[in-house]
C-alpha cells in the first residue's frame, strides 16, 4: 500500500471521529437544554434561587467571616483549642463542611425571622427582593420550609458536630424572632446577636477541629467572651442601612432611639478601640496591628463621614471584613501550623481519623 493511500485513510479515520464528536457534543447539548426547560428542572431552580434569596444578605457578614473563625481557631491549635498538633491540610479539608454547617444555621435563622409579618412589612421597605415580600413564598410555605429545615440542620450537626452550639442558637432566635427580642430594646437586641453569633463561633470551630475530636480550652472561651463584647459594642452598624423600615415595624433600634449621628460615635469608637486592643491580647508586633486597625480605620471613617443608605450598606459589609481581620488574629499570634510542613505526616494523620477515638476533648456547654 502506497504511502499516498494511507495518509488518505487516516484522514479520512481523522475525519470520522471528528463528525462523532460533533454528534456527540450536539446531544448532549440537546440533553442539557431539555433538561433546562423542563418543569422538574425549572422547578428546583426556582426552589434553590429562593433558599440562597433567604441567606444572600448574610453570606460576606455573618456566613464567611464565622466560617473563617472556625477554620483560624481550629488552625491556632493550643492558642484556642485542645489540638496541640494541628495539621494545615486536615483542617482545611473540613472547610466544605464548616461553611455547609454555617449556611444551614444562618438558613434555619433567616427563614425564622422573615416569615414573620412585622419582617415583611419592614423588608418591602428594606429589601423586596428576597422571597416573602418579592411573592416568591407566603408566609405559610415559609413556616412549612421552617419546619422541613430544622430536622435537616439537626441531623446535620449531629453528623458534623456543634449539635449543643445550635440547640442554643435555635433558642436564641425563638427569643430574637418570636418573642421580639429584636424589637423591645437595642441593648436586648444586641445582647442576643452578640450570644448567637458567638455560639456559632463555637460550632464552626468545633467542626473544623473535627466533630468530637478536639474542644475549645480555656482562652478559647476567653475569646469567645472578648468576641460577644466586640459583637456587642459595634453590631448596631447593622441598624444605620434599615432606619425605614425599622420605624415603619415599630423596631427600636440604637439610630432610632439615640439619633443617627450619636449612634456612629458609638460604633466608630468601639471599632477603633479594639482595633487596638485585640492586638495586645495576642500580643503582636506593629505589622499584626495592622492587621485588624487599616480595615477597622476605614471602617470607622465610613461610619462617620460616609451618611447614606448606599453607603452604609456598603459600611456593613466592610464591617464583616474587619470582624474577620479579629478573628485571624489568634492564627497569626501562634502560627505553629505552618512551620515544617510535613506532608507524610498529613497523611498519615487523615488515615487514622476514623480509628482514633482516644484524643483528648471537653464537652461544650
């Protein structure tokens, strides 16, 4: 056979495997269209836009900065925790799942509170996009979805661990949502967000340690109690952004009791104090300072000198961010976790996680 001959063959070879895939890639892009417009579907996309509609507000605020807390203390070992050895890929494995325990939380907290009627009237002023007032869902199905959502998170912590964290944060938000917690005083109202978000503090970091495998010790509580004192003392830039629909619901927040500009004195001052002194807890040099004061710093000049709803939804954000910047500062006061890596370890340790059931641990509460 002539070399000609052959070229023509495999060009031809050539040419049919081309035409296969071309078919190939054309019906499964056929699939994936029908798939799209059917009413199965079309049906659970609407359900899952509404579920992330419920906690979208939430996720840069509460849901990432509280899942980094959990994967920071878990990563400072001894500083806050039992762990005495903590393996950096061990940790970080856990993070899929220290996020998915923070989101059915906060998921579990959002539905409770905007089912309310006084949460509705208040966030068609507010914010009308998310399901009850936009009529994605009533009232009805969003105590049904309540209702289907509190076994799965249960089952889910007991699976992931923080079973005890969340039994306490439910009770919290019965008494924030049902019994108006949030509503009667802006003392009461941050006093139960400040003992919530701490409890999830716990939880989040008790998964990443590894659900039964390690606890806080005792300056892990200690932080947890500086945090619901931080929490305390600035939460209320929250309430700047929601002052119409806070007077339409009734709500007394601190804007509305104290006026707009005395509350941001009190939140800028706070802010910059612990800027300050969480630093010197860990007891840090100048560059560890910077660390929390440069987001803490432009956080309190937007509150002062940045007064409108636009900004100040921008200002709440930016609060997350400084939260967050706290929140690592254990890590980089004892950092052990990233000297001599060693990777052979690392395994070893994940190959033993299922037969160890002999590592030191304190129960939580």
């Amino acid at each position: 056979m002539s070399n000609g001959t052959q070229k023509q063959e495999r060009r031809g070879l050539q040419e049919k495997d081309e035409e296969a895939r071309e078919l190939s890639l054309s019906i499964i892009e056929k699939l994936i269209e029908s798939h799209k417009t059917s009413p199965l579907f079309s049906s659970f996309r609407f359900h899952l836009q509404t579920l992330w509609l419920f906690t979208v507000s939430e996720h840069s605020t509460i849901v990432y900065p509280w899942t980094a807390f959990g994967i920071f203390s878990a990563l400072s070992g001894s500083a806050l925790t039992t762990n005495q050895a903590p393996l950096l890929w061990e940790i970080l494995f856990r993070l899929p799942q220290t996020l998915l325990w923070m989101w059915m939380n906060i998921l579990a907290f959002t539905v409770a509170n905007q089912r309310l009627p006084n949460s509705v009237l208040e966030d068609s002023i507010n914010k009308a996009w998310r399901p009850l007032p936009s009529g994605r869902i009533t009232q009805l199905q969003a105590r049904r979805l309540l209702l289907a959502i509190l076994p799965v998170t249960f089952f889910l912590n007991m699976s992931l661990g923080g079973l005890e964290v969340t039994l306490t944060a439910l009770v919290l938000t019965w008494m924030y949502n049902d019994l108006g917690g949030a509503d009667e005083n802006y003392i009461v109202r941050n006093l139960i967000n400040s003992c919530g978000l701490v409890s999830w503090s716990a939880g989040t970091t008790l998964v990443a340690c590894g659900n039964g495998r390690y606890a806080l010790n005792a300056m892990g509580y200690n932080w947890l109690a500086i945090e619901a004192a931080i929490i305390f003392t600035t939460l209320h830039v929250q309430d700047l952004r929601d002052q119409e629909g806070d007077i339409a619901r009734g709500r007394k927040t601190a804007p509305i009791v104290w006026g707009d500009a005395a509350t941001r004195w009190t939140i800028a001052i706070p802010v910059i104090i612990w800027s300050l002194l969480c630093p010197i807890i860990w007891n840090l040099s100048i560059t560890g300072f910077l660390v929390p004061l440069i987001p803490g710093g432009v956080l309190a000049l937007r509150v002062m000198l940045l007064r409108n709803v636009a900004a100040d939804k921008i200002t709440w954000k930016l609060w997350g961010i400084w939260i967050a910047s706290l929140f690592i500062l254990p890590l980089i006061s004892s950092p052990s976790v990233f000297h001599g890596l060693n990777f052979a370890e690392t395994d070893l340790r994940f190959s033993s996680i299922s037969t160890n059931n002999s590592i030191d641990h304190e129960v939580l509460f």
